[in-house]
C-alpha cells in the first residue's frame, strides 16, 4: 500500500480547505447580483442559483490553480483536482435542478443540449464539466511516468 507522505497531507488538506471556505463563502454570497444589472425592478429567485455560486467560484479556483501549475508548482495539482471534482459535481446539479420543469437537458460527449418546453426549442452548449475533467487529468497525471512504466 502506498504511503503519503506528510508534505502531500498538508498540501491535499489545505487545498481541500480552500474549496471547502471559498464554496462556502460562494454559497452565502449573492454573486448573480453582483453580476447582473443592478437595475432590475425585480429581484430574480431561482432554484439553481445556489449551486451555480459553487460552481462558478470553483472554476474560479481551477483557473488559478491552473496559472500556478502553469508556474510549476506542482502542489497545485491537488487545487486543480479538487476544484475541478467539485465543479463538476455542482455543474451538473446546476443542470439538474434547472431541468427540472421547464427544460429538459441532454447530456453528450463534451456538449449537451437543452430543450425549452416553452419555446418549443433547443439550444446546445459546450460542456464545461467533461472539458475541465479531461483538461485537469492531462495537466496532472504525469505521462511520461505512465508510459514508461506500462512499456516496461
């Protein structure tokens, strides 16, 4: 069994406990209305609002982690990874939850769809839980090592 050493406890710890505060702070924060224009008579409520907040802090998280990998700090990895899983995951309530009623959502390879009953029409989108999932494991996972070891 593979033993971890103390410096990658810490660094994993501190990386989780920087998502776990900022998704926090994220949720208790209304960044939609930051966001938008402030001159809106009416205040807009919607259900998936909470989950999008994670979201969005997290890939903002991910991006920076990514600019520290970028500068070969390698205890950025855990950052990415994490930021990245918990993106994803809220990414995804984010769809479910707003699908519920009024739109039906499909999910495909790097794209999904969303179909309004309302409006009768579909509109499709890039899928940014798959594409920052597949962007973080080539920038994290070592290749080279990989390779190596499944040639010998």
């Amino acid at each position: 069994m593979a033993t971890l050493k103390r410096d990658t406890v810490v660094v994993i710890t501190l990386s989780t406990l920087i998502v776990i505060v900022l998704s926090y702070l994220a949720l208790n924060s209304p960044i939609e209305k930051m966001l938008s224009h402030s001159g809106y008579p009416w205040i807009r409520e919607y259900p998936w609002y909470l989950y999008w907040r994670i979201a969005l802090a997290n890939l903002i998280i991910w991006l920076v982690a990514l600019v520290l990998l970028s500068f070969e700090l390698k205890w950025a990895k855990y950052l990415a990874l994490l930021s990245a899983i918990t993106f994803t995951l809220f990414h995804y309530i984010t769809l479910m939850v707003s699908g519920r009623k009024e739109y039906v959502v499909k999910i495909m390879p790097l794209v999904y769809t969303v179909y309004s009953n309302k409006y009768q029409c579909e509109t499709s989108y890039l899928d940014l839980g798959q594409i920052i999932i597949l962007i973080t494991l080539l920038n994290t996972v070592n290749w080279k090592d990989l390779i190596k070891r499944k040639i010998k």
